[in-house]
C-alpha cells in the first residue's frame, strides 16, 4: 500500500510493502486527468528506495494512471523475488 501526503507543488509517497524504487524520474509534459479534466505536470519525481517525492504542477494528480498501469510510477516488488 502506498501513503501520499501532497501540495499544490509537491508530493510524498511512501510504502511499507516492499516496494523499492531508486531513481529519478522526469514528465516534461503537461496532462490533463481523464475524469475531471484538471492539469498537471510537468512533474519530476526523486525515487528513494520506499519513498518518492514529487515536485511540480499537481504531481499528485498522475496517479490517475495507476488505473491504466499497475504500476505507474516504477519501481519493482522486492517481496516477490
């Protein structure tokens, strides 16, 4: 499960389940969400081992593709291997 605490301009995931990720990820683009059409990014999103922070236009608006991807913001499940 994953933990989001979120601004305007930022955002903190965090997970206890395993989930390791190390990184940095870029979305230069500007997106609109499917269902109420609101804007986001460009975002970049810093990948620390269970956390990730977030920095930009709504980035806790990206979630949104987690419907469409099972898992949107990368990252592998350490428990499974």
């Amino acid at each position: 499960m994953w933990y989001i605490i979120h601004g305007k301009y930022w955002m903190i995931q965090f997970s206890n389940m395993g989930w390791i990720s190390l990184g940095i990820h870029i979305d230069p683009r500007c997106r609109r969400t499917g269902k109420t059409n609101q804007r986001y990014g460009p975002y970049i999103d810093l990948h620390l081992i269970c956390v990730i922070i977030s920095v930009g236009i709504r980035p806790y608006l990206s979630g949104e593709t987690e419907m469409y991807s099972s898992i949107a913001r990368g990252g592998y499940r350490a428990l499974d291997y």
